[in-house]
C-alpha cells in the first residue's frame, strides 16, 4: 500500500483564533492512537495566528478515510463551520 500525506489548512475567524487552537489541540492525541496514523502535526503560522495546518501521514488512503469518518473527527467539524473561514478545495 501507498502511504498517504495530507497537508490541512484551516484559517480560523479572527475573533475565535484560541477557540480554533484549543478544538484542534483536542485532536492530537486521539488521532495519533488510529491504526494507520504515522503522523499528526499541528502547526501555526507565526505571522497569522489564525492559521492553522496539520501536517499527516498515514499508512493508507483506506485508513485515513477511516479517520475522517471517525465521530470525534465529525464533531469537531461541526463546531468548526462557525469558527472557520471557508477555504477553497484544492484537488
């Protein structure tokens, strides 16, 4: 199997930056202890605090899909659609 790199940006609203920081934090350790996850990184950008990326590795498209399905993942989404500003979809 291939293994699978995500590079995920996410630009908080200006008025919910630690709002942002502390959902995103909530992610890491739980990520990390999913079959497949090599890497989880979170990172945030020095001259623009709202920006936010995670940097993944996974041993798999199939476990990272897996992750995106999983309910913490879900949850946070749907409290992050008020605290984010959207973002095109890079493809």
């Amino acid at each position: 199997m291939a293994k699978l790199t995500i590079v995920a940006n996410i630009i908080a609203k200006q008025d919910k930056v630690e709002l942002v920081k502390q959902e995103l934090l909530k992610l890491i350790d739980i990520t990390r202890a999913e079959e497949g996850c090599i890497n989880y990184d979170l990172h945030q950008d020095n001259e623009n605090p709202a920006h936010f990326v995670f940097y993944e590795n996974w041993e798999s498209r199939e476990l990272w899909q897996a992750h995106m399905g999983n309910q913490h993942l879900a949850t946070t989404s749907q409290r992050q659609k008020v605290l984010l500003t959207p973002l095109p979809l890079t493809k």
